[in-house]
C-alpha cells in the first residue's frame, strides 16, 4: 500500500517480495472499514468488492449458552460498514494488479533482502538475492514494512519493547460443508476463530499463552473435544487433524519500536509495532501506517532525500495509535481468551456490559472498525 500511494504521487518505487506470490497460510482475512474507506477514496472500491467475500456488520461473540454483540458498526461514518473477510493474498495481489498501471512502480518477485547499503551512516538502499545472482538496489529512502520478524529493522539495529500477549494460537483446517455460513467468535474452553477458505475453514484455536505443552501432552483427542465444544457442527469433521502435523501453534508477541528510523530507513506496521490477532486489526493499522508515510513524505520526496526529522513525523503520527491499540488488546480483551472448562460460566465483565449498554457496542465497534486516529490518502498527492 506504501508503495502504490507514493508511486501514484509520482515517487519511483521498488517493491522487494522475497517469495513468487502473496500466499502465506497465516495471515489475518480481515479488511475493516476503515481500510475499506482507503479504497474507496482510491476509487477502487467497486473493484475491491467484486473480490469473493464474507461480511461482518457487527462483532458476535458465544460464551457458553450467551450470544452477545461486542461491536456494532451500524453508526459508522463511512460507506462500508462492516468488515470484509478477504484472504490477504488477494488483497495484496489486488494492490499490485492496481500498481500494474502505474509507470512508477516495479515490484520485484523472488527477491530477498540480505543486507543494508550504508554510506556513512545513512541507508541507501538494500542488497537482495534474485536466485543465484545478488544485486543491489539503490534507494533516497528505505521502508522496511517486513512483518514482525523484520530483517530490515533487524538490519537496521532498531530494539523492540515486548509486552506479554495474553494467548498463543494453534492454527490449523477442517473441510466446509457448501452453503455453511460463518459462525460466532467462541469462547470458554478456550476460543475459536473460523475463517471461511472456500472448501475449509481455518480455525484459529486461542489459549492462554505459554499452555501449549499442556494441551500437546493431553493429546489431539483432547483438543478435537475442545474444538467440538465450542462448535458441535464441527464434531463429525475433525478427524481431519490426524496428527499434530497438521496443527502449527502460532506464538504471538506484542512488541514496538522506541524509535522508527535511522537515516534513510523507516519500519512502518508490524516491523514498527507487532500486533496480537484479537480484533483483527493488525493489517488495518498496517494500512493506516502506509498512509500516513505518503502523505507526510511523498511532497519532501519529490524536492529531497528525506531527514531523520522528516522520517520521525510518521512514529510521532502513528506510534501513540498503535500503543493504544496494543494496549487494549493485552489488556482489556484479555478475558475473552481465558481457558475454563466451564462452558456455562459467565461472560467476562467487558461482555456482559456491552450486552446491557448498546452506547458499548458503537464505540467498540469505531474503535475497532476505523482505529484511534484512521488515515485518509491526501487528494494533493493522487
């Protein structure tokens, strides 16, 4: 998304992919409205929604026997109110078909970062590997927008603070039976998460973190049980998981960087502040951060290399956001996650409120549909 919006202001940009597609199997499905509201202003939401997809208009969390709303976005501000579950893949291969028209954009497939050019102290550019060959790519400016694991960052010397992520994930697929719509956010003996893939479901099974041992040492019968509890449809598919092969346990950190750049380098998204998946909102923010860098820094691009100055405009734009967020998440949400063998205990407090306080549900459902301050492409730049 960076790069599409600087290369529509006229910016040359190289996008460096290290794989030949956008395919990863853990990757969040979630494109909220306020990523939707980006489209739009693009001119490209007609497009977007042409892509197959499910939408959610209100958040609906199980606990036990309680079916409550935690989000409502109903009252939003913006066209699309709702969140569209759309594989990240399409997504992205929706931006780059959109980057296809633009003479100022290239990206380069099958192409891995190996290393930093530094004059002095100042990146100016990347050492990457294309099969045998190695090249050298040379940039006025670095965004590393690498993920959580960013070699980039890493590169760069960038330190991280961690905060403890309440849940680790174990991520894994059964078959979907035609027709059978998306269910409820389940939570209780754990919580569980499906995502619609056409012929499976996804299922993203949350836990307390640092548990995963002990639920590995109870064995997959006990974590098909688990799974058919929170969703008894499901009970006559999960013979599917034959082995814990077929199981990959997610461990999820929450981390942000003091500081976003060092001359000529800027981190932006989880490479900057690496987010938990609950709420889904780890993308949004992503795109929210791509946002913000073109518009503060496509007009000083196309005068001069960017400052260090310049570069901190975008983490003092954008870091207290993505704190607030983090915060939330560890914190406030927490209870969501818990493991309790108990299937008819109560909602967690924060639940049972919204249930009783319909004013609950819209600001959650703004907070989490358009984030604490949502970005907007700046129409002087298109």
């Amino acid at each position: 998304m960076a790069g599409v919006l600087l290369a529509r202001s006229g910016i040359e940009v190289v996008v460096v992919e290290k794989h030949a597609d956008f395919h990863r199997d853990f990757r969040g499905d979630t494109i909220h409205p306020s990523t939707l509201e980006i489209i739009r202003e693009l001119g490209w939401l007609e497009d977007f929604l042409r892509l197959p997809h499910n939408r959610m208009p209100t958040v609906d969390v199980a606990f036990g026997d309680s079916r409550i709303t935690v989000a409502d976005f109903g009252r939003l501000p913006v066209h699309c109110r709702f969140i569209a579950f759309v594989p990240q893949w399409d997504f992205l291969s929706f931006l780059a078909d959109k980057a296809r028209d633009l003479d100022s954009f290239t990206l380069q497939r099958e192409t891995e970062v190996t290393d930093l050019l530094v004059r002095g102290e100042t990146v100016v550019g990347v050492v990457a590997r294309q099969g045998a060959d190695t090249v050298e790519i040379h940039a006025d400016m670095v965004i590393g927008a690498d993920g959580r694991h960013s070699i980039t960052r890493r590169l760069a010397g960038l330190r991280q603070s961690e905060s403890a992520a309440p849940i680790d994930v174990f991520w894994l697929q059964i078959p979907r039976e035609s027709r059978e719509k998306m269910p409820l956010f389940t939570g209780g003996h754990g919580s569980l998460i499906s995502i619609d893939r056409g012929d499976n479901w996804q299922l993203a099974y949350a836990f307390p973190r640092g548990t995963g041992r002990i639920l590995r040492a109870q064995g997959l019968d006990a974590l098909r049980s688990r799974i058919a509890g929170l969703q008894p449809a499901y009970a006559d598919r999960l013979d599917a998981i034959t082995d814990w092969s077929d199981v990959h346990q997610l461990t999820v950190t929450v981390d942000r960087l003091r500081r976003w750049h060092r001359p000529g380098l800027l981190c932006i998204g989880d490479a900057a502040h690496a987010m938990s998946p609950a709420g889904g909102v780890g993308i949004n923010l992503a795109v929210q951060d791509a946002v913000a860098t073109a518009n503060i820094l496509a007009p000083v691009l196309w005068d001069r290399t960017p400052t260090p100055a310049d570069l901190d405009r975008v983490r003092r734009r954008r870091a207290w956001p993505a704190r607030i967020t983090q915060i939330f998440q560890t914190h406030l949400i927490a209870g969501l996650y818990r493991d309790t063998a108990d299937q008819a205990l109560r909602p967690p407090f924060m639940l049972r409120l919204s249930a009783r306080v319909p004013a609950l549900r819209h600001l959650a459902g703004r907070f989490i549909g358009l984030g604490v301050r949502p970005e907007h492409p700046n129409s002087g730049y298109r």
